[in-house]
C-alpha cells in the first residue's frame, strides 16, 4: 500500500457521506449517501486487516515457516457489512417508495409539513 492513501479516502468518502446525509433533503439522496458511508466502513475495515507480504490463511501450508498470514477476521466482517448494508439500502428505498406514493414527494420538508 501506499502509505496513508486508504485512510485518507476513507476519510473523505466518510466525510461525503455524512454531509449528504445532514444536508441533503431528498430521500433516495439521503439513502444513497448512507451507502458511501457503508462503502467507506468497509474499506476502513479491509485497510485495517492488510498486512504487506501476507499469505492468504486458506493455503494449507501456509502458517508454515516464517511467512506471515493475513487474519481472515476482516474480509468475514466485511462480507457481512455488505449483506447488512444491501438490507438496510433496500429497507430505506422501499420506506421512500412508500412515502413517495403517501405524500407525492421525497422531499423531507415535505413530509414534515405535513405532520398532524
């Protein structure tokens, strides 16, 4: 790797994500930037687990000797960040769906006018 190069796109695709999801009003915006902040835990996550000149720990004679094994500990975390960010994207554009077809608009300035 490149020095501090992930974590420096982590932070900024962290940082895009969190201002779309302050500032953006639509709905299906606010969902897609709730995905890059996802996307940007999961590269956090994968850059925290390299490790330089690190064999792959399925090998089977791969603990042997001096070669350093990488821990399979994140790419599981990551995988299963994945499933639960697809439930939770698909979760959120079902709930904007239905919003969509109560109020005939995904603005959120709507939707909150219109609280009784």
């Amino acid at each position: 790797m490149t020095g501090n190069f992930p974590y420096l796109v982590v932070g900024i695709l962290f940082v895009m994500g969190f201002i779309g999801i302050v500032f953006e009003k639509n709905l299906v915006k606010i969902a897609i930037a709730v995905s890059v902040v996802e996307a940007a835990t999961n590269l956090f996550i994968i850059t925290l687990g390299y490790r330089s000149g690190g064999s792959i720990p399925v090998w089977t004679m791969a603990g042997s000797g001096s070669s350093r094994m990488v821990l399979p500990t994140p790419q599981a975390l990551t995988l299963t960040a994945i499933v639960i960010g697809l439930a939770t994207t698909a979760l959120m554009l079902s709930f904007a769906m239905s919003i969509y077809r109560h109020y005939g608009s995904l603005d959120v300035r709507d939707v909150r006018r219109l609280r009784g």
